[in-house]
C-alpha cells in the first residue's frame, strides 16, 4: 500500500495559448449562434403570443398598453363560436382543405410517376408544359374560367368550381412528387417487374410506401393553401354566405367587429389553430419530403 501511495501522480499537460484561444472562440461561436436561434424564434413567436393574449382580453383592455390579461375572458372564444355561420364556415373550410388535398395527391402521383420513371416520346415537352403552368399567375385564366363554371355549368355560390379542378392534379404537386421519385432507385422497380408485377402494382406496393415524406410534403403543401386560400371563395362563393371559408368570413367577422379586437384577434386564432397543429405533428415528414425533392434533378 506505501509503495502504491509513494508512485508520483501524473499530472495533464498544461493547456497552451493557442488550444486556449480555440476553446474560447468555440464557446463564443456558440453563444452567438444560439443568440441568433434565440432572437429569431422570438421575432417569429411573439406576434402569436400577442394575438393569443390580445384575445383573452376585455373590451376595455385590447390594444392597450397592457400585454398580460387582468382577467383571462375565455367566453371571447365561445361568443366567436356562437356566431352565425362561423360553424358553417369552419365546415366548408374542412371540406374544401380535406377533399381538395385527396383529389389533389391522387391525381398528381400517377403523372409525377410517369414522368420520374417512364421513358416516352415528349416526356421532356411535357414536364416544360408542367413548370410553364406554375409560371402562369391564376389571374390570368380568373375571367374565363369563371364563366365556363357560373355561366356554363351554373356552379356559382359554391366550393365546387374550386374543388374539381384538384382532381386534374396540380402543377406544383406534380413538380415535386416527381422531383421526390426520382431520388428512388430504379433498381427497386426493376426487381419489382421481375417478380411479376405491373406498372399499377409497382406503383402501389413499390414506390408509394418509399415515397411517403413526399406525398407528405405535397399534402400539406395543398392543404395549408386550401385553408387559408381568399382569392378563390371571393371569387366564387362571396354571392352565398352558406359556401363562405373561414379564410373569407374572418374578413366579414372583422368588419362586423372592427371595435371588438378581442373577438377579432379570438377568431383569428381558431382559423390558425389547425394548421399550426397539424404541421406540428407532421413537421419531420415535411421536412424530410422537401429537403428531399432535390436530390437529383
């Protein structure tokens, strides 16, 4: 025991100067990046956080200089509830967002499929046509469009002249599904045709389970532009109140309420609530799908 307690102690080498300044500027290089991470979630945050606490306020307080509640008034969000139409707008939103961003992936994976993976004369010309229509402002075709559905097929008032084009597929959707099949090796479906199966089957049993992120990407993608679309319900349904969206009705519920901040910044928050629910629970699958989409070319 008195000969191990006698062995000299090894003592660590001593830190030089230049280790030292690396160690220093390491741990300053990840204060200022945190800082910076720090500073732009609050330049994000807090206009949510305004407009959640502006709708727990009285009358009397919304848009004064307190920012905290004296009194938390959650009946602001029972009395937007109770307003006439708000249910029925929350419903045609839901049908709208949800049947539009069904007919829009089915009907946009067979053509990104075929262009990603199937060798035919004009293939090229046909994806330039694809990239040409998301060039093309919706402005444009607005006027005649509208009267082949309100004049010709007498759908005006409705969410249908928005609703069944989705079934033709979508030239953004189909971009990028494509972009995402071609990241999938041909090898895959290669083994699959050896097997026996056919194109149909491929695709379903093949490549859909492998191109799950992207279908992800692309349904949100459809889903958050039918939930918050304006410019479409104006143009079609603005003449019955019965096909209004929450998109449009919250601008006739803030002109109705223009005084009344709290009910205002109430119904706004119930139109935004869904959509940042659900990419909160789907934020991996979308990431993970756009990033990706550009892999390869």
């Amino acid at each position: 025991m008195t000969h191990v307690l006698d062995q000299p102690v090894k003592l660590a080498p001593p830190v030089s100067g230049d280790e030292r300044t690396a160690r220093r500027r390491a741990v300053l290089e990840w204060i200022a990046v945190h800082a910076l991470g720090v500073a732009a979630a609050l330049f994000f945050t807090l206009p949510f956080v305004f407009v959640f606490l502006t709708s727990l306020m009285s009358d009397s307080q919304a848009l004064s200089r307190d920012l905290v509640p004296h009194t938390w008034e959650w009946s602001n969000y029972r009395k937007v509830l109770d307003t006439p139409g708000f249910l029925t707008w929350w419903r045609n939103t839901l049908v709208y967002a949800g049947l539009g961003t069904l007919l829009t992936v089915v009907s946009s994976i067979p053509v990104a499929y075929a262009l990603a993976k199937f060798r035919f004369r004009g293939r090229n010309l046909s994806l330039m046509l694809v990239i040409s229509m998301m060039m093309l402002p919706p402005q444009v075709v607005v006027i005649p469009m509208y009267l082949f559905w309100a004049k010709q097929l007498d759908l005006s008032g409705t969410l249908w002249p928005l609703i069944v084009p989705m079934a033709f597929g979508d030239a953004f959707s189909i971009f990028l599904l494509r972009q995402f099949l071609m990241t999938i090796p041909n090898e895959y479906l290669d083994a699959a045709r050896v097997d026996g199966c056919g194109d149909l089957r491929t695709l379903l049993r093949v490549v859909l389970p492998m191109a799950k992120p992207g279908i992800a990407a692309v349904a949100l993608f459809q889903f958050f532009y039918a939930w918050n679309d304006y410019f479409g319900p104006q143009i079609y349904a603005s003449e019955n109140p019965g096909a209004w969206t929450l998109s449009y009705g919250l601008e006739s519920f803030k002109g109705a309420h223009h005084t009344d901040w709290n009910l205002t910044m109430a119904a706004t928050v119930l139109v935004m609530a869904p959509v940042i629910l659900v990419f909160f629970f789907a934020q991996k699958a979308f990431v993970e799908g756009v990033t990706l989409t550009g892999v390869k070319g």
